[in-house]
C-alpha cells in the first residue's frame, strides 16, 4: 500500500469534531495548527522559545515542563494537543481525568509526522488542507530521500547537550532526518530518545561528522584531535533549528541539512 494512502486510511479512523476551543501543549503543534489555517481555533498554548507571530497575543498555559493548570482550565478547552514530554506524567495523568479530549503525538520518522497531519486535519475538520498537505510532504520527502541517498552512510554524531553529554537515540525523528540525507546516527542502537554518553564512546564510534545544537559546543572537540570529523573539519552546527520541531517546516530544515552533509565526499 502506498504511504499516502495508508496514512490516509488511518486518519479516517479518526471521527471529525467541532472542537472550538484548542490548547496547545507543544510549540510543533502549534506550528501544525498554523500549517492546517487552524490557528483560529487556539485559545491557549505552552510556550518553548520564541512564538510564531500569528500566535503572539494567545494566553500562555505555562512553559515546557510547567503546566499551569489553573490557566488552562480557565480557558476552558474542548481539545489539548499534547506532545508526552511536554508535561510531566503527573499532570498528563489529571488531564486525562479532567475528561478533556487529549490528541497526543509523537513521529519518530517524517512518514509518521505526515500521518500526524492528517489525523489532526480530520479531527479538525480541516480534512481537504491536511491531505494536500501530506500529499505535498511525502512527495518532497521522497526525492529528498532518492537524491541524498548514499551506498555507505556517514556515520554523525549530533549532541544536543555537553555537561553532561547528551545525543538522540534511536526511534528520534531528527534521526530519520540523517537517515533521508544518507547518514546515520551512530547511536541508533540507544533505545532512549536523548541518551547520556560519554567522550569514550564518541571516540570508540569515530563519527566522520559531528552535529552541534548550539555554536558553543564546538571548542571542546578541539581537545580530541584522533576524531575523524576533528580531522576534517566536519565539526558543524546544524543549519536550522527547526530540525528540532517536528511539524511540517521540519522537511525544509531537512533539507538543509542534506545540502550540508552532501559537503562530505
């Protein structure tokens, strides 16, 4: 089965509301609600970093980690948009009980963020927008995929944090992104989704380039010189940050970092 039509076989399984009054509990989301011409609906969101414009003046519910229910119940919500760690387990088990409706996401690959779309854009009743979207999304991810692609990956480090030292693990969408430019994780084989490490195991895996979050992580590589991506120079910070906000603007930082990989023979 093709993956546009899978994705859109299980959208439908999810029913259309009149949902009214959404909060949004992750910045990706809100990006999605964006992306869909939902914003309308946003009566509140989680702030983590700098809000898109056109979502300036909404009310906050607190900030990433530091939900403030009494705010979000004041907005009184008929649908939260929920990414699992935006919230402790705690508070997510309360807004179950609040009797809230609860969309929860969380795409390990950008396949998945494309079904993501499309399950939102049903139950939003912005089913046309959401499928053109997602049809736009797999086409582009596709060629994107075929004109990276490698006979031997680059082996990539990408860090996230340096004290202590933190890298994604397998199942993590930003790895499926190394994956569509023709690298992989060397850490895949981690099952948390952002894993501690070591410098010991950076050395023993010798990636060929390293992937910084931020400017500042990059002088303290210069300490390990017998690394490959040392060697070469291939010690990069990631071009956009929007690699690390899995909505659909996702697929254009995607791509450049493809262009700044293709840099490596």
């Amino acid at each position: 089965m093709r993956p546009l039509l899978a994705c859109l076989l299980l959208a439908l399984a999810w029913p259309a509301a009149a949902f009214e009054r959404v909060v949004s509990l992750a910045p990706s989301l809100s990006e999605i609600m964006l992306e869909l011409d939902a914003a309308g609906l946003l009566v509140g969101v989680l702030d983590g970093g700098e809000r898109p414009a056109a979502l300036a003046h909404l009310p906050s519910v607190g900030r990433y980690g530091q939900l403030e229910l009494e705010s979000l119940l004041a907005l009184k919500p008929d649908l939260l948009l929920l990414w699992p760690d935006s919230v402790s387990a705690s508070q997510r088990e309360q807004l179950k009980r609040f009797g809230i409706a609860l969309y929860e996401a969380e795409p390990h690959s950008l396949e998945e963020l494309g079904q993501q779309v499309l399950e939102l854009g049903h139950r939003l009743d912005r089913a046309q927008r959401a499928e053109q979207l997602a049809a736009g999304f797999q086409a582009r991810l596709s060629e994107l995929r075929q004109r990276y692609r490698r006979a031997v990956p680059l082996r990539v480090f990408y860090q996230i944090w340096d004290t202590p030292l933190y890298t994604i693990g397998s199942r993590q969408i930003i790895g499926d992104a190394l994956r569509v430019c023709g690298a992989e994780n060397v850490f895949d084989d981690l099952p948390l989704p952002a894993p501690q490490v070591s410098v010991e195991a950076v050395l023993a895996r010798d990636p060929q380039v390293i992937l910084l979050s931020s400017p500042g992580l990059a002088a303290a590589w210069q300490a390990w010189p017998q690394l490959t991506a040392v060697q070469r120079r291939q010690v990069w910070v990631i071009p956009d940050k929007g690699l690390e906000r899995p909505s659909l603007q996702m697929l254009d930082a995607t791509e450049k970092l493809c262009q700044q990989l293709s840099r490596v023979p």
